[in-house]
C-alpha cells in the first residue's frame, strides 16, 4: 500500500482525492493521509513516519509548502514531495527543485499529471524501483567552503537562509546546461549532467558558479565572511537507478561507483575556488578549456595515485 500525505488548506482537494482514488481506497492500494498546512503536515508525519510521498500546496497559513519542504529534507531526506501550486512560475519551480522537491504541478491539477503516484500504486512498484543501468556521464560535487565553522557560531534561521541563497544562485546555473541536482548534503551539491556534451557543460556549469559565487558580498557581521566555493568533477562510466530499501519504499535515485567516487575526492582535495578534474578528462576538454596541471596527488582510499588538473578558464 502507497501511503501519501495531501497538504492543503483547501478541504476540497480533500475530497476530489477521495472521490477520485475511492476505488484504490477501497482495494488498500492507497492510503491518504490529511493536513491543513505546513506545521500540520509535521505533526502528522511524526504521527505516520512510514510515509511515501507528500503532495502539498505552496501558500498556505502558518507554514507554508516551500518552508515545509526545508523541514521535510531534515525530518527524512528520502521522503519524495510533490509541490502543488496555482502559480507556475520559474522562482516557485527553482525554489521547490532547490529545497529538494520530487516534482512540480499545477492547479487546477490534472490527476493524470500525478505519474509518481499512479506508479506507487501498481504492481509494477516493487519490481522496478530497484531497477538500474550503467551509463556515461560527468558529475560534480560542490562545497561551499568554511560554512561549517561558520553555522557553528551562527544562529539557525540566518544559516539556513544563507545556505538556500548559494544553493539556488547555483541551482540556477546547473539548471541552464541541463544539469539536474542528484541531492544537497549540507553545504555541498552533487550534480550529473548527461547527454551530448555532457563534461564541457558541467565545466561550463562550475565556471559560472565559481564567477556567480565569487561576486556575492562579503558579510562583515559574520567576521567577514565571504563565500567561495570547491568544485570536483569527473566523466565516465556509472550505476544509475534507485537506491534504498524497497520494502519502505524509501529510495534514492542516483548514480554510484568509482567515477562518482573520484569526483567527490577531487572536490575534498580542491581549494577555495578550485575546479579539479582527472587527467582523462583532461584529455577530452584541452582544445576548449584552459587548464593547469597541478601533478599526482593521492585521493583518499585510492591505492594508486591520480594525475589532477585544474581549470581556469
């Protein structure tokens, strides 16, 4: 049984849904579960931990959708969400996407639009949620240097905001080359473009950022604090698909193995407003980016060592 959380403060969404799935109700293939808002949605979440996917409004009194979403990624950051909204504009869709949503939909709703759903419910669920693939393609992990220390001398509600402002200045440039945000893990990204092109755009992509990044004001109330970033990146072969448990229905759709693995390396031996790339890559981007090699260094866990280039430009 699919188990969803519907969060809207107008009842009668209520009872479309229940008028419309009252046949899958009825067959326990769903079970849905109520909120009025935000602070509700929490509240009945604690009260229902084994839930599949929340499909909530945006404006709604006392907590809205996109500050629901925030909370949502720290009470289970595998929960899938829907974001609902009769606006459709490109700042919702980047907000809702940056905060972690699963999809994005518009009202009024089109119940045929709800695709994660209609799958949670059929048979075919369990045997192809597990389902993978091997494919060529380039990820990036991103960190946001010395935001660390920094949140530990600072107050929550300041460091959140601040966070959710870098990420979506970076969000923003992943999103125009066709990236798409694999997940956030506290102040880092990890991105995958695929398709044609796919490394020269993820360089464009941590270019701009780095240049985005760098124009940001420095914050003399925090120490002068200044954002930078260190940037990671490597192309090749990789596991695509969902990984988790089944059994929840808890899942993750990402891509592993060692590529992914280098990557995120590169990122942890790069320095504030460092983009690093292997020597393979290397090999495939030096007639379009100029590049400097900064020599064999040994990666964390990695038995042999790699050659490293950094991009300038």
């Amino acid at each position: 049984m699919a188990k969803i959380l519907v969060v809207d403060d107008e009842k009668d969404l209520e009872v479309l849904i229940k008028q419309k799935f009252r046949k899958q109700i009825r067959q326990n293939e769903y079970e849905f579960v109520f909120a009025i808002n935000g602070v509700d949605a929490l509240e009945k979440l604690i009260a229902h931990p084994n839930m599949d996917l929340v499909l909530s409004d945006i404006n709604m009194p006392e907590m809205d959708g996109l500050t629901l979403l925030t909370k949502l990624s720290e009470l289970n950051p595998l929960l899938k969400s829907v974001m609902v909204s009769a606006y459709g504009d490109m700042a919702n869709i980047r907000t809702a996407m940056n905060r972690g949503a699963f999809d994005f939909i518009t009202k009024p709703i089109n119940f045929e639009d709800l695709t994660m759903l209609n799958f949670m419910g059929s048979k075919e669920y369990e045997s192809t949620v597990m389902a993978n693939e091997n494919v060529t393609a380039t990820v990036m992990f991103i960190d946001v240097c010395g935001f660390t220390s920094l949140s530990e001398t600072t107050s929550p509600d300041v460091v959140v905001s601040m966070l959710n402002s870098y990420f979506d200045t970076m969000v923003q440039e992943i999103i125009a080359q066709e990236g798409y945000i694999d997940k956030f893990m506290g102040d880092a990204i990890m991105a995958v473009f695929r398709g044609d092109y796919h490394l020269d755009r993820a360089l464009d992509t941590a270019l701009a950022i780095r240049q985005q990044i760098s124009r940001l004001p420095e914050l003399k109330e925090m120490g002068g604090y200044r954002p930078r970033v260190s940037i990671g990146i490597n192309s090749g072969e990789m596991v695509s698909g969902n990984i988790g448990s089944s059994s929840l229905k808890r899942l993750d759709f990402t891509v592993i193995g060692d590529t992914v693995n280098i990557a995120a390396r590169l990122e942890n031996a790069a320095a504030e407003n460092q983009i690093l790339i292997s020597e393979a890559c290397y090999e495939q981007v030096k007639e379009a980016f100029q590049c400097k090699k900064i020599g064999d260094i040994q990666l964390k866990n990695k038995k042999e060592v790699i050659t490293v280039y950094e991009v300038l430009e």
